[in-house]
C-alpha cells in the first residue's frame, strides 16, 4: 500500500505539506530536499480519515499541483463544552 509523506515546515508549527511516496515527480522531490520543510511522519494511503488529514482531499490536491498543502492547529480544551 503506497503512503504519504508527510513534511512539517520550519517556519510555521502549524503548516505541513504532503506528497505521495510513490512520487517521484520535480514537485514531490522538491518537497523532500526542501531546507523549509522538516520529515514528520507516514499516512497509509488506505482512503480513511485521519486526525487533522484527508488523504481523499490530499489525492486531489497532489493530482492537480503535486502536493498536499495544509495546516493544522491543536487547540488544548478543559472539559467539555
């Protein structure tokens, strides 16, 4: 089962880019070689979601621009509202 590739920039905690593993496109290997950007972690390619990550809405975005951009901000929470 193929991945994403999941890349965490520098600059903003809250920012992360996506490609898939299986890409070897200029985009996907500009994403990897990036000195903006930081290897974070693997999502399986497996179509089911995942906390703070679509991996259907990443699929369009890399087939359209080759690569996933998104953000993700953890808001802490007492209780429950």
């Amino acid at each position: 089962m193929a991945e994403f590739e999941i890349y965490r920039s520098l600059q903003n905690p809250a920012h992360y880019v996506a490609v898939l593993s299986s890409d070897s496109s200029e985009n996907a290997e500009g994403v990897r070689h990036s000195q903006n950007l930081a290897p974070l972690t693997r999502i399986a390619e497996d179509g089911q979601p995942h906390l703070g990550f679509d991996p259907s809405l990443a699929k369009a975005a890399i087939a359209q621009h080759g690569f996933y951009a998104f953000a993700l901000t953890v808001e802490p929470r007492d209780g429950i509202d």
